[in-house]
C-alpha cells in the first residue's frame, strides 16, 4: 500500500484508458510502390524530379513496410503501444482514384489490421496523408471540386473493407500541409505554386472530409480529422508584429478550426486572401462542419512572427522559393534562441498546451488526441544501440504539457509519437530520423532507439516520473 502511494506520488499518471501510440504514413514508410496494382500517387511523381527532394531521395523502397510489416507489429508490441496510427495509399485502393477497388491492395491493410488487433494494438487509419492518385491530379488534382466526391468514394471502399474492426478513422491528416505545400509554396507534391488553387485546395480538402465523414459515421465508427496546429506568438507588440500573428494564426489554425467545429470560416482569414475564390458553394460549410467524434491535433513547435521586412521565412523544405501563406507571403520567421532540432525547429512545449487547451476552450467539444508530437534528431549508432537523449527529452516535455492540459480540463484522449520509425521525410528524403526506432535504410534492420525503450516504461506505468525522466 505504501509503495503503491508513493509510486503514485512521484508520478504524472494519465487518465485510464489514454491511447499510447506511435503513428507513421503510407508514402513515408511502405515502399513497394509499383507492388499488387498500386497506381502512382502525386509523391512518385514530385519524388521523381530531380531538384526537390534532398539527396534524390524517393519513397520506392522507403523502409519496406509492406513487405515487413509483421517485425513492425512486433515491434510495436514490444514497446506495449495501444494504438498504431497509419495511413491507408489511395492508389492501392484505387490506382487511379475512381473505380473499384484492386483487392490485393485492400488485403495488405486487411492483414495489416488483423495483426495489430491480433497483438492487441488499435489500428487508427488515416485516409489521406498527402499520397493523391497522379490520375486525379492529372485531372486537376484538390483545385478541383471534384476530388472531394472522389475522397469520399473512396473513404466508403475503405470503410466498406475495414469497418467491421477499426473503430477510429481519420479523414485527412495535415490538411494546411496538402493545400499550401503542396500548391503555394510548392515544396511538397504535386509541387504547383498558384495561390488560388491552394485555397481551392484547402476548401476541397475539407469537403472531402465532411463528405465522407457524413457517409461513414456510425454506431461503430468514430470519424475525426487531424490538423497540424502551431501556437503563434507575434515578435513584438507593435501592429506590424501583430497583424502577422493574427494573419499566420488565421491560415495555419483557424481556418481549418473553424471550418471543421464551427462550420464557417473566419471573416478575417476571408479578408486576407480576398482576391481569391475558394469554390465555396452553398452549404459546404454545413457539410465540413457536421459532427465529428474527435480530433487530431498534431504539433511540433512555435511560430514567432514579423510583419516587418527582412526577416526569414518558416522552414518548410530543403528548397523552399515561395510562401506557403497566400494572402500573407510578407510574414516572416523568428528564433528566440530555444534549442532546435535537427529540423531546425524551435521546442517549445508549452505550445502544445496552449493549443490544447484553446481547441478545448473557444470550440464546441470534442474529444482530443494528439495524433503527432516528436522530433528530429541526428541519431548514431554506437556499440550497436542509438542513445537519443534528447528525444527523450523532447517527448517527456512534451507529455508533461499534455498532462498540464488534461489538468486544465482538456479533453485528451490519447498521444502518438511521430513517428515509430524513421522514414522518408518528405522534401528532406532520409536526412531527418523522428523515429523511436532506427532504421539502417541501407539494410533495413531496425534498433530501437532508447527513446522507444524510454516510452515503453512511460506506457507501462501509464504516466512520467516527476522530475525524472524515467530512464
Ligand atoms: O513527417 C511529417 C508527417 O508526415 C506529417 N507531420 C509532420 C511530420 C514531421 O515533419
């Protein structure tokens, strides 16, 4: 009894029944692109040019988990994970993004979910990770409105082959990511820099969403999306500084908060990249915003603003040339000195309360998770093992906000750790690890890092020693 109290006392619990997962996506991790009728999708083809991704890097054989995704399970139950979020390639599904299902595409993920309920780990499949058919971009890719009806036929396909034993399904993930990265600044598939279309884009994005969400919930599915989220802090008080933080903070989080739980989008937000037509068309915002079951918060760092001239643009990819803010592409970047990660990403952990508790706060209620937090490190072997003490570091500050937020009254559900393994980090191909385990790209062996051994006693004992690190 005293030692049960006072393990207790030295402890941050989280609540019983808190997801503890890890999450990965199809194109960062899978390979075996041209493997059982997978069609392309938009990232074999942005891969393939030369000059945009680091190295000449591609997800071809990424870190082969199709062919492997039995040692992956078992890795994941040896660190004692609840949850596992991946997502779902729409091109193995559809190889072309319309039509019927290919079969031997739907059954590697059959397999893939029958093992992890099988090793007693929650498949959370996300839909949408970025990996657009190249038909359907071909045919005018998320500009057009008809990739929103295609999202949702395919989302049926899915919900049709899984919903008999996954329970948790998210729509898109990083929707901002796939509109501005993808179609303003560029630096991401299908690699367009045209303004207008990223709105359009984000707008059709969200329809997707709202379209299969309505199609798939149900007595068992619980339907949500994931939104990247960042807390943003203006550089100083002055007007300037501050316009830039309402505008960031505008496009980056409102926008998609606002559409997705309050089913409109924020005047100000409109006002901003007024020039532009988003396609909206009555009653879109009704669908986008109809009920969800929870949602996806996924966060890395703080955005410190400027409005004056001068000053750096975010870190959005090895070769950046655009501004993936439409509207607001005179806002800069700013460093205060924090440490970094090898991304070049600030910490800044108490973001991560900020936004939990402000979702929790200023929106209708929804249950929580967060379906992304971690970091990039330059990781090394040594004697055989991989010491990360500063991913450590970065996910015990991080499960520390959480816990801060749940003590707030926010309604979190669940943490994953990006990612489980390292793995095709997009623009910056395999020169940034965020896995908990290393992957050996040149053999594919695995070695779990000491963050991974580290998180398998945070999940054992359901919560982070106070004041230790629990190593
Ligand atoms: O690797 C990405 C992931 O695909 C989406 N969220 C951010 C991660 C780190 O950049």
């Amino acid at each position: 009894m005293t030692t049960q109290r006072s393990q207790a006392e030295t402890q941050l619990l989280f609540p019983a029944g808190f997801a503890w997962g890890a999450a990965t996506a199809a194109y960062q991790i899978e390979g075996a692109v041209a493997a059982d009728g997978r069609g392309p999708s938009i990232w074999d083809t942005f891969a393939h040019t030369p000059g945009v991704v680091l190295g000449g890097d591609t997800g071809d054989v990424a870190v082969d988990h199709y062919h492997r995704f039995r040692e992956d399970v078992a890795l994941m139950s040896s660190l004692g994970l609840t949850a596992y979020r991946f997502s779902i390639s729409w091109s193995r599904v559809q190889p072309h993004g319309a039509g019927p299902a290919n079969a031997k595409g739907l059954d590697f993920y059959r397999r893939l979910v029958d093992a992890l309920l099988e090793a007693g780990i929650e498949p959370w499949p996300t839909l949408y990770h970025w990996d657009l058919p190249q038909a359907l971009e071909d045919a005018g890719g998320w500009p057009e409105r008809d990739t929103a009806y295609r999202f949702a036929d395919y989302a049926g396909i899915v919900h049709g082959a899984l919903g008999d034993r996954v329970t948790n399904l998210t729509t898109v993930n990083e929707p901002w990511c796939a509109a501005f990265l993808g179609y303003a600044s560029g630096d991401h598939a299908p690699g367009r820099r045209e303004p207008e279309a990223s709105l359009r884009a984000a707008h059709h994005l969200l329809l997707g969403h709202g379209l299969a969400a309505r199609a798939l919930r149900g007595d068992r599915t619980r339907v949500g999306a994931a939104v990247n989220l960042y807390a943003v802090t203006p550089a100083s008080e002055a007007d300037v500084d501050r316009d830039a933080a309402r505008r960031i903070d505008g496009l980056q989080n409102r926008f998609f908060l606002d559409a997705l739980l309050r089913g409109r989008y924020p005047d100000d937000v409109l006002t901003d990249v007024e020039p532009y037509d988003l396609g909206v068309h009555d009653g879109d915002l009704e669908v986008i915003g109809g009920p969800i079951d929870m949602l996806g918060v996924n966060y890395y760092n703080r955005f410190i603003v400027t409005g004056r001239a001068g000053a750096a643009p975010a870190i959005t990819s090895p070769f950046a040339q655009a501004s993936p803010w439409p509207g607001s592409e005179h806002v800069g970047f700013v460093r205060v000195g924090r440490p970094v990660t090898a991304m070049g990403w600030e910490i800044d952990e108490s973001g991560l309360t900020e936004v939990l508790t402000r979702v929790a706060g200023e929106y209708p209620p929804v249950p929580l998770y967060v379906t992304e937090n971690g970091a990039a490190f330059d990781d090394v072997v040594s004697a055989g093992g991989v010491d990360d003490p500063d991913r450590v570091a970065y996910i015990d500050a991080h499960l520390r906000a959480c816990h801060d937020a749940i003590g707030a009254g926010v309604p979190l559900r669940g943490y994953f750790a990006w990612s489980l393994m390292d793995n095709f980090e997009w623009g910056w191909g395999y020169a940034k690890r965020f896995g908990l385990v290393y992957v050996d790209f040149a053999t594919q062996r695995r070695i779990p890092k000491s963050s991974a051994r580290w998180y398998a006693t945070v999940i054992e004992r359901g919560g982070i020693g106070i004041g230790t690190m629990n190593t």
